[in-house]
C-alpha cells in the first residue's frame, strides 16, 4: 500500500473564507447524518450537511456491510427506505447484507436527488452560542455555517462538546444508575459462558520473555490490581476497521505489511493459536459477490483492545495517531496471520487464499476509511437511557425509535487478574423485546442548548449505548432529529419543549417505528 492510499482520519479541506446560513446544520454525514439532511431537505428546510472525513456514510459505506439487527420490524421509515434501495441494487426487494460500495452509492444518488450537497473535509474548530443556543459553527478550514437548528450526528460529539453539553466519556459504576453491567467486567467470572468466544480460554504467559517476569508484560497488559469489578473508568470498548475481503483470484489484494510493522504487538495472538484455538474465520461474515463483512472475533482478533481511550476527547491530531494506530496495528495483524512462518498452518494456508478488494475503498488500496467508533461521548441529559430500559424493567413515555439489539461492549482492557491474564469489558446480554428510546435523551437538558439534537451521542449508559448504538438506529434517530427540528422552528420553542404528541404523529406519518405493540398495548 502506498502512501497516497494511506487511510486517514485527519484530512481537512483546504482554506475557505465562506459563510453559509441555512435553517438546518448537520455536523457529520454519517448514516445518520445524511437521513436527516435528506429528511430535512424534502421537508422544505435549507439544510448545510458537513462532515469531518472525506467519505460519507459512515460505518454503513466503511465496510460494516452484515448489518447488526436485533430485530428487523423495529426498522421502519428512511432507515428501512435505504435498506429497500439497496435491494433494489441487486434486484430484491431489501437487502441487509451489501458491498460498501454499494451503499455509498445509494446515499450519494440519494443526497443528489433531495438537493443536498455535503461539505467534506469540516471539522468543527469553534462553536458561537448565546442565550443557550448556538448561533453558528466555524470549522477548521474556515467555514462558517450559522443555523436556527443544528443536528451533532458525528460519532465523536464534537459539536455537541464545543456547545457546552454535559456529556460523559467511559464506564460509569454500577452504582451510578444501579446496573449490574456497567463499569470492569469479566463475564467468565460470573459463571458465564466464555465471553461469547472473546475470552482467553487458557492461561496464557503474559510475559515478553515466556517465564521470565522481570522482561515485563507484553504489550497493552494491565498489571495485577487494576480490576474491580463493576468500577466506573474513562475506558471505551475497542475500535477495529470492518474489512471486506475476498477470495475471488479476479480482485483479491494480498495483506499489505505495514510500514513500521511491530512483530512485538502479534506474540500474543501466536501463544493463543499454540493452544489450538481455531477460530479465525468466524466472524467473515459473506455479504454479496463474494465479499465479506470481516469483524473481530476471538480473544486476540481485529479490535486492537486498550489502545483507544484517549480518541473520544482527543484533539484531530492526537486522533489521527491513533488512527494510524490502528491501521498498523490491524494490517500487521492480518499480514501475519496470512505469512508468518510461526503462524500454524491450519491458519496461516488458508488465510493467504484472502485479501482484500481491489474494487472496494479504491482510494485506500482495499483498506476501509472508516475506523470503527463503537463509543465515544455520550450526552447526559435528561433522561439517561440504562440497562433498566434494555431489559424492559423501566419503559419511557416518549420514546421515538426501538433498541433492540443486545447490549453489547467489546473488551476495553487486558488485565492481569490473580495471576491470570483476562480480556475485560465484553458485555453479550440479550433484551427481552425491543424498547423505547427516549426523545428526552436525544436532546440536552432543558436550559442547556434549545436548539441542538444528538442522534448518536444520545444520552445512555455505557452498557445501554452498547445495545442503541447500531446503524439502523442511527438513522431512525437522524430522521427523528429533523422532524423535530422543523417542529420545533415551526412552533418558535426550544427543542426540548416540542409536543410529543405532534412528534409522534409526524413520526408514526412516515413509518418511523417507536414502540413495540406488546409495550403499547400494555401502556395504554
């Protein structure tokens, strides 16, 4: 891979000197974020969509391609619309599974056809408020967009954060909202299955030099005493690229080797495979033409675990190292699977038979763009969504879009534990039904910003933002977050004091779906 096809997070546009005043500023053309500039722009309003990348779409477009469903009745209005427009690509009627390409180009033709023209390459350097609103956002590269409504749809709340809205970063304790998911956790030690297949199933020699504990532990291991079970901390569950990859002789690309490859990040992975675990292949997932969704699996796998916590308050530089981070870090990990000779070769054959897609993220030579932001800032507003709600223990009379995945967190440490070497932090736990998502949650506290809604960085526990958190609703909340907005520019109130009951209609009006009948028959 040359350095022109180098993947990078920080890529501003070049200098403007351009200011733009519009109805609505959406800050991220994320899958959520395009859903509400589309909406937006189809219901009359002047919309500018930025985005700080040069790709949009997201995780939808960046190879996150098996979408994650907890239950797919609980998808309706644009959300379910793209998925239809994707299948009519491939001649069904929807499809849930596609080739990041794919969906590019629908949100692309999409965006085309409701007039929206993304501003790429922006991001937020300052944010003008007064009287608790935001007047305008200027970004780096000197753009400034003043709007009546602004929508942060980014994954990292950087708008949300510059405007002065509480938010948090990490795991709260469980005491905080009283959970019993939240804060460290080691699932193999509450008598659980072995974290789902992501938990060393041996005892393995965390040490640099096997035996020796003088040589230090290896790379990334937290020392005995830095577990306490269900303790609160600014860790975030890891970041990994979704790779598509093939084994179709016609586009494959070999692994590239990495410059600066570190043979040291990867003697884990090797002590692991000694054991004879054998699952590498698990989670290549097939999307279509022979292309997969590729995620992490396994106890040592694509999430480069602990290396992520300083991203969500980081500044774009500091984020760009650890990007890069990232990058490395991942295609050493492949590289070596696919051709090291101390790589068994039950693994290491038949992984060199895949590469990745020559026609697939072209302008990166096959590597994704987008790195995988499972969790970053998180809003605290009025109403913070926790793993009551998940489980169906507490319902909101609010809601406007359905969770309904698992409660998920990937690892967000490697720790030693007495005297064994654990990953810690996965989460895998089930909710009963799908559940409500407060509109109280999507928007500040009331006095704090009337005119900003947080589609993604909603108000939510770790533990409960680990189930809300999927794509499909990202972009409910986005269509939520600018129906709201034309509500609440029509109606001259802050955000926070839209009637739900005229948000509601609007929402039920497109086949937005925010309750399940089971819960409304019940509550009514």
């Amino acid at each position: 891979m040359t350095h022109a096809q180098t993947p990078s997070y920080f890529q501003p546009a070049p200098r403007v000197e351009e200011a733009l005043s519009v109805d609505l500023c959406v800050y991220g053309a994320t899958s959520g974020g395009i859903i509400a500039a589309i909406e937006a722009a189809e219901r009359g309003l002047s919309v500018a969509l930025l985005h700080p990348g040069r790709h949009i779409g997201g995780l939808t477009t960046g190879g996150l391609g098996m979408t994650d469903i907890g239950n797919k009745h609980a998808i309706g209005g644009k959300a379910r619309e793209f998925y239809e427009r994707v299948g009519r690509h491939y001649g069904v009627e929807i499809e849930w599974r596609f080739e990041p390409h794919v969906a590019s180009d629908v949100f692309i033709g999409w965006l085309q056809d409701a007039g929206v023209r993304p501003w790429l390459g922006q991001y937020v350097d300052s944010c003008a408020t007064c009287n608790g609103r935001i007047v305008s956002l200027t970004t780096l590269s000197g753009l400034t967009v003043s709007a009546a409504m602004f929508i942060d749809a980014s994954y990292e709340g950087d708008l949300m954060a510059r405007a002065g809205v509480s938010h948090t970063v990490g795991r709260e304790d469980n005491t905080t909202y009283g959970e019993t998911l939240n804060g460290a956790l080691i699932m193999a030690l509450e008598g659980s299955p072995i974290d789902e297949g992501h938990q060393f199933e041996h005892a393995l020699d965390p040490y640099v030099v096997a035996g020796d504990p003088a040589s230090g532990l290896l790379p990334g291991i937290q020392p005995e005493g830095s577990y306490r079970r269900g303790v609160g901390d600014g860790c975030v569950q890891a970041y990994n690229f979704r790779m598509c990859l093939t084994e179709r002789a016609d586009i494959r690309v070999p692994f590239p080797k990495p410059e600066g490859y570190d043979a040291s990040l990867y003697v884990l992975l090797k002590r692991n495979l000694a054991t004879g675990w054998d699952e590498a292949f698990r989670k290549f997932d097939a999307v279509r033409n022979g292309k997969t969704d590729t995620n992490n699996h396994g106890p040592f796998s694509t999430d480069n675990i602990g290396r992520n916590h300083a991203y969500p308050n980081a500044g774009y530089e500091e984020r760009e190292r650890i990007f890069q981070e990232h990058v490395r870090y991942q295609q050493g990990l492949m590289w070596c699977l696919a051709n090291d000779p101390e790589v068994p070769a039950r693994i290491r054959e038949p992984m060199s038979t895949w590469g990745l897609c020559r026609d697939e993220f072209t302008a990166t030579g096959g590597w994704p763009h987008a790195l995988y932001i499972r969790e970053a800032r998180r809003m605290v507003s009025d109403v913070v969504m926790t793993e009551h709600h998940c489980r169906g223990v507490e319902t909101v009379d609010d809601p406007v879009a359905l969770g309904a995945y698992n409660m998920d967190s990937h690892h967000c440490r490697r720790v030693i534990h007495e005297g064994r070497l654990w990953n810690e932090g996965d989460v895998q736990v089930r909710v009963p039904r799908p559940y409500g998502i407060s509109y109280r949650s999507v928007v500040p506290r009331a006095g704090e910003c009337s005119n900003l809604i947080v589609p993604f960085c909603l108000s939510a526990s770790h533990v409960a933002f680990g189930s809300i958190r999927m794509e499909p609703v990202f972009m409910g909340i986005g269509q939520v977050a600018a129906i709201a907005a034309q509500l609440a520019l029509r109606g001259g109130t802050p955000v926070q004091e839209v009637p739900y009951a005229d948000l509601r209609r609007e929402l039920d009006a497109v086949g937005l779906v925010a309750e399940w009948p089971e819960v409304a028959a019940t509550s009514r």
